[in-house]
C-alpha cells in the first residue's frame, strides 16, 4: 500500500502512486507519483546524487557518457553532424538567448548543466559574459572545444552557490530542473546565486502537454532514473513563486525531428501528410500553453 507523499514540485501533500516504470537504462523499477494540486509528477524514493553521478558518468547514461570512437574531435564531429540533420539546441539556444538579451539587467551569464555548450555559445553571441557548470566529464571536454573556455566540473550544490553568491545577472538551466532530486533546494540555489531582479530562466519537458496526455504512462519523457521530475506548467510556477521569483513569460514550444518520421512511413505521399498533421496539431498545442516543453522566465524578489 502506497502511502500518500508531499509533492516535490509544489510542496502540497496528497501526491498519490500512479503507476511504477521499469527502467530501460538501469533495469531497476522506480515508483512515479502525480500532485493532485499542481498535476506535476515525480519519482519517490529519488534516486541518491551518488548514484546520479554515476549513472550519468557510465554506459547507462544514454546520452553522453561514453565518447564517439573514444576520440574528442570525432565526438564534436559526431555531435554537429547531428544538429545539422536536426536542428535542435541550436534552435532553442538562440531563441533563449533572445529573451535572455531582451529581459536581463546585466551581462553575467551561468549556463546550469551547459552539456555541450549550444545556450553558452549563443549567449555569447548575444554579448553575455559567460560561465557555466557540467558535471559530465567528456561533455566538459566537448564545451571547451564549442566555447573555448572550461565549465566548472560539478553541479549545482551549495558550495557552489555559497561562493558565488550574488554574482549573477542570468542562470539558465535547460533541460536539467527534471534531473535534480530536490528542486526546492535547486530553486533556492539560483536565488541565492542571481544578483537582486536577476533573471532565471527554465526549460522542462511538459507533463502536461498534448503529447504527454496521448501517450500517458508510456511518456517519452518519463524515463528514470534520467528524469525524476515531471513538471506541469502550474507546478513550475509554484515552484519558483515559493521561492521568491516572479513569474515574466511562459510558453511552450514542441519540435520533432521530421525526417526521422517520414523515414518510417511509406509511400512519401504518405509520409508527407503525416509529417504536415503531426506539425499542424503541435503548432496548435503551442497557441494553447499544450505544447511539449514549457520555457519559463522568472525574476529574482
């Protein structure tokens, strides 16, 4: 019997056992629970930040933890390859870069779980005076070939902040808050690191979007222990309002790579109107906040 558990999201009780996910990556079962407040989701028992560390440092980790060929230049090769053929972080990169240049009230930049370091090279572009932490090893090495600086090796912790208190003017953390175990503590960790009316900007997976509500306990992004939070966009803000953030812009943004889907169905007749319905109905999801990742902006009170 699955007691009732205190959202980690909002912070009210009542999240209720929705279902148990058994991991592709780990092979170890996780138990999912859903806010009946804020409609967000997370995993209870998280898994430790040693284990964390470890998964995201092995060959568990499906994304970056061993390099291509063993070789770095066939790495970062292999890495732009695959951004030509679909453009993805580029593209977010440059339109949070964008609203980061047109909202924040200096230069000083911290790109929070940089990975390769796509947001840092357009901030940069965009006149910011960049920083960032990755705790990744071989995506470290990767960033500093894109950016020709080192991000710090570690993650947002309190050392961290303590240190750099009041230092900046932006943080970002793009698809990173679902990894973190304890977003409260992350929340209060930007606060503690943003200069006063400092901006923080969130990108998520959205738990909550059209896509997500279709494919229900079969969510893409719903894979532990990578993602152990599955945030809605009313438990995002509640995170960040407890916090001591005002909220300055939400909206959602969906992408899927086309070419991927057209390969799978034939004819290309065929192919071609399924590609334009799928973008149709995800444009529309975006008018309507559905869509499948929420871009948030928050400022520091």
């Amino acid at each position: 019997m699955h007691k009732k558990k205190t959202c980690t999201i909002c912070g009210n009780d009542g999240a209720v056992f929705w279902y148990t996910k058994h991991s592709a990556a780990d092979g170890r079962a996780y138990d999912i629970f859903k806010c009946g407040s804020c409609h967000s989701g997370f995993v209870f028992p998280p898994p430790t930040e040693e284990y964390l560390d470890e998964f995201y440092n092995s060959e568990m980790n499906p994304h970056g933890g061993i390099l291509v060929g063993n070789d770095l230049d066939e790495h970062l090769k292999s890495v732009l390859e695959s951004e030509r053929n679909y453009p993805n972080s580029t593209v977010d990169a440059e339109r949070i870069a964008g609203f980061a240049m047109q909202y924040a009230r200096g230069k000083d930049f911290l790109d929070v779980g940089a990975g390769y370091g796509f947001f840092s090279r357009a901030a940069k572009l965009q006149g910011f005076n960049c920083a960032a932490i990755e705790s990744g090893s071989n995506n470290c090495k990767i960033f500093q070939m894109m950016n020709g600086f080192e991000p710090f090796n570690q993650a947002l912790d309190d050392g961290f902040s303590y240190s750099n208190e009041n230092k900046f003017d932006v943080v970002l953390l793009s698809q990173v808050l679902e990894h973190i175990p304890n977003p409260q503590n992350a929340a209060r960790q930007i606060w503690r690191i943003l200069k006063k009316d400092g901006l923080c900007i969130i990108a998520v997976p959205h738990f909550g979007s059209l896509v997500s509500k279709i494919q229900g306990k079969n969510d893409m992004f719903i894979v532990p222990p990578e993602h152990v939070n599955f945030f809605s966009i009313h438990g995002l803000h509640k995170l960040f309002e407890r916090s001591g953030f005002d909220l300055i812009k939400t909206h959602t943004v969906s992408r899927y790579d086309r070419n991927r889907l057209a390969g799978r169905v034939k004819p290309h007749l065929l192919s071609s109107g399924l590609c334009g319905g799928v973008s149709l109905a995800l444009n529309f999801s975006d008018l309507l906040d559905r869509g499948m990742f929420i871009n948030s902006y928050f400022r520091k009170v």
